[in-house]
C-alpha cells in the first residue's frame, strides 16, 4: 500500500471522527493516524483486535441475536426519521464495539436517509462519506488480519462501497468515474460474501440487487451491453426472489431490502398489488418517514384510491408547513400535485390553480423543472388560465413547458400545441 493510498485512507477517517471528537482520545498529528486505545471497549491496545468471549470463540456481530436486540429500537427510529434516538444507540454500540464496522456503517446509514427525501441536498454528503470510508478503513483491517471476520468484514466492504457508488452515480452528483471505482470494488468483495451467504440472510443482499440489475440495465440500455460483457452473468427472476428472501429474514437489510422490492415491483415489473402492499407496509410501519408517505400516496394516487391519497396528501402538505423533520419540496411536490388533479376532477379550478401553483413553486425550490410534475403542473395552469381568460397567463405557462422540456418530450408537444392554437385565436 503506497503512501497516497494510506493518507486517503486517514483522510476519509478524519472526516468522519472529527464529527465525534468525544468517542477517541487520539487525533491526526502531523499526518498521522493516532486512535485512542479504547480501554475497556472491545479493542486490544495494539491494533484494534477483535474481542473474543472464550477461547478460539469470535464474534460475528451481523448474525448475534443480542447485538440485533440492541440495535432493534435504533433502527425502527432512523427509518422513522427519530435521528438523534437512533444515533444515540449507535454510538453506545460503537463504544462496545470499536473494533467492527457495525456501528460506523449504521451512523452512515442514518446520514443516507437524512438525504434520501430530497438527493439534490448535499448537506449530508460530507458526514456520510465519512461514515462509510471508517466502515471501510475499519473492516479492511479485519479483512486481512482476522480471518474468522473474512466473510463478515466482506459484507462492510461490499455494502460500504455499494452505498457510496450509489451517491455518486446520484442524477445532482453524476461523479461516473467514482461511482463505477466504488461500484466495481462493491462487487469484489460481494463474490467474496456469496461464498458463505448461509451464513446470514444479509449477505444475500447484493447479491439479489446484482443480479436483477446487471439483466435489467443491458436491456433497457443497449448502449450499455458492451460493458456488462465484462461482469459475471446475472439472473433476474433469482434476484427478485432473493430481496424477497431478504425483505422476509434479514435483520440489517431488510427494510432497504424492500425499499428496492417495491421500487423494482412497482416501476420494472408491473406488479402495482405487491409493491401497493409494500408500500402501505413500510408507510403503516414508519409513519413519520417522508419518503416512504409520499410513496404511499404516489401509489394511493395510481390506484385511484382517492380519498385516502387526499388524506395522505393533505397530512404532507401539513407535516411540511409544520417544519417536521425530512418533509420538504420533493414531497411536498408530489402531494400538490395530486390534490391538485382531485380538484380538477371536480371542476374545482381556483382550488386545483392552488395546489398547481403549489406544485410548481416546490420544483423550483429544488431545482426539478425537468419532471414531469412540474411540466404537467404548468400545462394545466395553462388550460385553467385560458379557460378562466387569462390568455397572457396561459401563454406563459406553456412557453415554461417548451423551455424545461426537450423536444422529443409529450410536454413539449403538447405545449408547442396549445400555443398555436393561442396564437391563432388572437
């Protein structure tokens, strides 16, 4: 390992410690590491060696029932956006459990949810990475140097660098080069985790996402095909049933399991009933988390299931208003806009120009005047302007559409339409 390499390594490391000053008693001097010797928590004075209870005894902290009990209550509150409950947990875990990658990859998990609502937020980036690089830092030296850990220390790295990819390869970030370095080494070490996947339904995990996505993305992009040559056959039905076997039986990766299971069922595989099942699940069961109340009212919405989607909807537009933590514009986009379809429905139109209006001043706040929320938002602004006769208005809301949407877009034709249509009127 050339110097470069450690110094990234001790970068990465720092970024995450100095949000934790508390938890070491060393610091970076001159360039170097110096880990405080954790007296008493689970870590040798000398290189930060695995406890182990009895002789030839290790511990294998993914599959330990008393290390799931304790972290239970933690994570039913990250995933219901109780932030400061949760991390509270985690960093007493991380007191005990110095040595492992554990507690590091569940505060940067928590980190990941606090951007999930709104990607374009990169308030949380930094804090994340940080996280995920001590994950790693921490499991490679169990990789090497502990070989009762080899497996488990694989599944860290495998997960660490898949969720930093994901960031990377995230639509406000498009870092290509970083997200397909992490991305290529995530699987590495996922080869590494199918050796033993009995051992925890955890380590199945990538495995499952592997090989649904590795079919999936050759066949929806052809351009990509020469590429995928290069990785190891996937199978796309194995990959479903394995989330499911995930989604049922794992501890860890369960709810992000099913996170995918829904998106995948719902958006690539045409089964609305199963993912409307998931969605009401992880709604009902984390009520306070934003991303899964907008999913659910998303799909209440497709469904026609309307008023319980106005319900929904109204509570969002609520939550938003009332400051609740993770409610924001992405959200509160998609509720207008659906309250906003129900009062045209009913002819309702000063209420459906409200909640239009809604949605559009809440895709511009975050940047989203490509969606299609905000371009549809805008065309029938248009039409109830020019039904009311505000044809000035009407003229403006559909030359926003031509200028955000690309020409091949429905949008954009539609817009074009309608405008010439104006014009000839006049």
């Amino acid at each position: 390992m050339d110097a470069g390499h450690v110094g990234r390594i001790y970068d990465a490391l720092f970024v995450s410690l100095k949000f934790e000053r508390a938890m070491y008693r060393g610091w970076v001097i001159k360039g170097t590491l110096v880990l405080g010797l954790f007296a008493g928590q689970g870590v040798s004075p000398a290189l930060g060696q695995p406890v182990r209870t009895e002789k030839d005894t290790t511990i294998i902290l993914i599959s330990d029932i008393n290390i799931q009990l304790e972290c239970s209550q933690a994570l039913n509150e990250l995933y219901n956006f109780e932030f400061s409950k949760a991390e509270r947990q985690f960093r007493w875990i991380k007191q005990k459990y110095a040595w492992h990658p554990l507690p590091y990859f569940l505060l940067g998990l928590s980190n990941w949810w606090k951007i999930m609502p709104n990607t374009s937020d990169t308030r949380y980036d930094e804090v994340f990475l940080g996280y995920m690089d001590s994950t790693i830092h921490i499991a490679e030296g169990l990789y090497r140097k502990f070989p009762a850990h080899r497996i488990e220390a694989a599944f860290f790295l495998a997960a660490a660098y898949g969720f930093k990819g994901r960031l990377y390869s995230d639509e406000e970030r498009r870092n290509w080069r970083k997200a397909a370095t992490a991305g290529k080494t995530a699987l590495d070490y996922m080869e590494e985790c199918k050796k033993m996947n009995y051992l925890s339904p955890e380590l199945l995990f990538g495995d499952a996402l592997y090989n649904y996505f590795s079919v999936w993305v050759p066949e929806n992009y052809s351009a990509l095909k020469p590429i995928m040559w290069f990785f190891p056959k996937g199978d796309k039905k194995l990959g479903l049933e394995q989330l499911k076997e995930v989604s049922y039986n794992a501890f860890y990766t369960r709810t992000e399991a099913m996170v995918w299971l829904m998106r995948i069922l719902n958006g690539y595989e045409n089964d609305q009933v199963r993912a409307f099942q998931l969605a009401e699940y992880l709604f009902q069961t984390y009520p306070n988390n934003p991303y899964f109340h907008r999913y659910y009212a998303r799909m209440l919405y497709a469904r026609g299931m309307y008023p319980e989607m106005e319900k929904e909807s109204r509570d969002i537009l609520a939550k938003i208003d009332s400051g609740r933590v993770g409610y924001e514009a992405t959200s509160g986009r998609y509720a207008a806009f659906f309250l906003a379809q129900l009062a045209g429905a009913k002819r309702n139109w000063d209420e459906a120009r409200k909640n239009y209006e809604k949605a559009v001043a809440f895709a511009e706040a975050t940047g989203a005047t490509k969606s299609g929320y905000y371009l549809y938002s805008l065309i029938e602004l248009g039409e109830i302007a020019e039904r009311q006769g505000r044809k000035a208005d009407a003229k403006r809301y559909f030359q926003l559409v031509k200028k955000n949407s690309d020409r091949k877009e429905e949008a954009f034709k539609s817009a074009k339409s309608r405008l010439k249509k104006l014009e000839k009127g006049d």
